[in-house]
C-alpha cells in the first residue's frame, strides 16, 4: 500500500508538488496522469525516497519513507522513463549485479533471474550486451529489474516505451497479472494503456489532483454536454426547427446529404439520455432515420478539460 499524505515539494521558488494526497491499495493498479511538469515525476521519486518531501508523510506498507528508506526501498521496484542501464554488461550479468546489490542470495537470485526472465520473455538475449539490444528489449531489461526482488510495490514511469504493438499487449498483459497481488503506480501518456490496464486513475496537474476515480466513472462525470448525431429524411427547415425544440437542446447543426438526407449534430445540456426523445420525435413526424448515436467522452477528452 502506498499513503501519501499533505506532501508538498518545491525547488527553489518552483512548487512542483502541492499538498497532495491519495492511497493506493494492495491489488491496485493506479494510472497516474497529468501534462509535462504537473509534478509526476517528483512524486514517484519521493515516493522511491529519491527526493525527501518538504512537508507532509509518505508511507509504503505502513513505513515512512523518510525514516526508514533502506527498509522501504526493499518493497519497492522502480522502473524510471530512462532506466540507468550498464551497456557493456550481458543482460544476465546485469540482473545478477542488480540482485547482488539487493542483497539477495546466489539461490534466490538464480530462481528470481529465472522468474523475471519468463515474464519479461527475455530468453534470447539473456547473454548479449545489453548495448547491443533493441530499446524494446532495453525496456524489459529495466523491467526485468524491477521484479527480481519480487516487491511489494511497483512505481513505473513509461513502462512501454519503445516497445512494438505485440510487446506493449504483452507488458500489459503482464502489469494487470502483477497487479493481483502487488501494488502499481504507472504513469504514462498513452491513455489507451491506463484505460486497458488500470482500474483507478490519479490526474494531476501543477503538483494537484484535479480528479481521480475509475476511467469510465471519470468519462461519464466530466459530460457537462452531450452530443448526438442522427441522419434523417424530411425537410431540413422542419426537421431542425422540431430538434431545436426538444427539452435541453442547446444547439442543432444540420447539414443536407445526397438523396435528402439530413445528417443532424444536436447538443444537449441533460443529464439524461435523449435518444429516446429523439427517435419518438422521428416517428411522430414520419421521417425516416438512417443512424442515431451518442458521442462517448474519451479518456483523452476528461483529461484536456482538467489540465487546460
């Protein structure tokens, strides 16, 4: 479990977190969102007890991490956007080097190297320098590192990065597996990626939350409009006008089609879905209607409206 609690960090006069506050529990995988510079970054490092907090607590299984960094950095694997890798090393003897520091034995090392190198399908490459790997496997490597003591929590910044379509449903597929029984902060940009993995969502911006909760629980909530589109046959004065009319509609763009038909963009201020409204509306006058649909609200869109 992560606990961060009133944490605020600045340097210099640049206030780059401000008083932020979330948990994030045991079988979560949290997306953590926000633009360049909301503060992400410094926050995932405060959290790995990289920078120290100017103010506030931040616990990982129940240990302040400022007081007990060694103990906390032991439950915890970082994979940061640019992972510091050693390119002469092969990638075995880099995991090996990364488990000898942890402190693990030669027997748990060689089962862990065993473990990660499955999940992360690094079998081909185990003995080539990792100089020579592409940065998709330059990428599993670092991943690969950040599982080998089999922590309790898992901070990933850009965990895809440089990966291939096929390897990025493959991460994935491995983050939501690992996030059973671990805890996951993963920041990224590619919306589609918290979307597919993620329950939960964190938006930032300029060190503050801005909004939180699960990805559809937030696409529905920042609707502060709805729009439909409806293509129909009938008189495009009439037909406009008796949209226009409908309870909530704040604005109706019609635009003629061949073989008279009416392709309609109709804007809403209702909490309640029109389409009903609509359709009865079609079959009271005798038009006819070719297509009728609600524009869903994008991850993408939620996050524009709260970071602009």
């Amino acid at each position: 479990m992560i606990s961060v609690k009133n944490v605020s960090k600045s340097f210099g006069p640049i206030r780059a977190v401000n008083d932020l506050s979330f948990d994030i529990n045991t079988g979560e995988v949290v997306g953590f969102l926000g633009p360049n510079g909301a503060g992400k970054s410094t926050t995932m490092r405060m959290i790995t007890g990289f920078f120290a907090p100017n103010s506030g607590t931040i616990s990982v299984d129940g240990l302040d991490v400022s007081q007990n960094p060694v103990a906390v950095q032991k439950k915890i694997g970082y994979l940061p956007e640019s992972t510091a890798l050693y390119l002469d090393m092969t990638a075995v003897d880099f995991l090996k080097f990364m488990g000898s520091f942890r402190g693990l034995s030669p027997a748990t090392l060689h089962a862990r190297i065993k473990i990660v190198t499955q999940q992360c399908q690094l079998e081909k490459v185990l003995g080539r320098k990792i100089g020579d790997l592409s940065k998709g496997y330059r990428q599993r490597v670092g991943l690969a590192q950040a599982l080998l003591h089999d922590p309790e929590v898992l901070i990933l910044d850009e965990p895809t990065i440089g990966l291939d379509p096929n390897q990025i449903v493959e991460i994935r597929g491995l983050i939501q597996e690992i996030g059973k029984t671990k805890t996951i902060l993963l920041s990224t940009h590619i919306l589609s990626e918290v979307e597919a993995v993620c329950g939960r969502v964190i938006i930032i911006n300029q060190g503050k939350i801005v909004g939180q909760g699960a990805p559809k629980e937030l696409m529905a909530g920042s609707a502060n409009t709805a729009t439909y589109h409806a293509v129909v046959r009938g008189e495009v004065q009439t037909v406009e006008t008796e949209f226009k009319n409908l309870s909530d509609v704040t604005s109706v763009i019609a635009q003629t089609k061949e073989e008279g038909l009416i392709d309609m963009k109709i804007t809403s201020t209702s909490v309640h879905d029109l389409s009903e409204q609509i359709f009865d509306l079609v079959v009271k006058n005798n038009w006819r209607l070719s297509r009728l649909n609600r524009e869903q609200k994008t991850l993408e869109d939620v996050f524009k409206q709260l970071t602009q």
